[in-house]
C-alpha cells in the first residue's frame, strides 16, 4: 500500500523519497535508507557476534525492505520498520548456524 502519511519533511523530503521509492525508484530508497545503514549494522552485529555476518544481514535486510516497501504502513516511523525487518534477518540466520 506505501502510505506516507506518516513521513514528513522539507526539501527532498522522505515522504517524497518514499513515494519514488514505492515507483521503483532504487536511488530514492537509498537515500531514504542510507541514514539508517550504520545503525542496522550495529544493531545486526550485537544480535550475530560477527562483522562480516552483519554485513550479510543488512543486506540481506535492505534487500527485503526493497522488496516489501509496498507493504509499508506508515503507522510507525521508517526506522522501527527496518529494525524488525533486520531482526527478523538476523534470527534467520542464527537459526540456520544453531540447526
């Protein structure tokens, strides 16, 4: 669905970048992104204990947001939806090296 509702701002906005990004528009999602990418990896690192694992993971995330963008709500800001998409990437990864 994309709503933007919930992003605002001035100049080249988020809710302007999100709106590209929903079009398809892969520059619009990284620079919607790019502000968010050292914390998801930290966040990634705690969670797998391994740099190179985390930088899998957030990936691996930012590939999953690219390809769920249109399932973003716009209820709770950008920031907290990439962090579950990256837990969830991680646990998926820690289950494949524990199974």
């Amino acid at each position: 669905m994309c709503r933007v509702s919930a992003v605002t701002g001035t100049g080249t906005s988020p809710a302007e970048l999100l709106r590209a990004a929903c079009g398809g528009d892969s520059r619009a999602f990284q620079a919607l992104v790019a502000p968010h990418l050292r914390a998801l990896h930290l966040h990634s690192y705690r969670m797998l204990g391994s740099y190179t694992e985390a930088e899998d993971a957030v990936q691996e995330t930012m590939l999953r947001a690219w390809q769920g963008l249109s399932g973003f709500e716009g209820r709770a800001p950008l920031r907290h939806w990439l962090y579950r998409i990256s837990t969830t990437t991680c646990l998926k990864i820690f289950l494949t090296f524990t199974a």
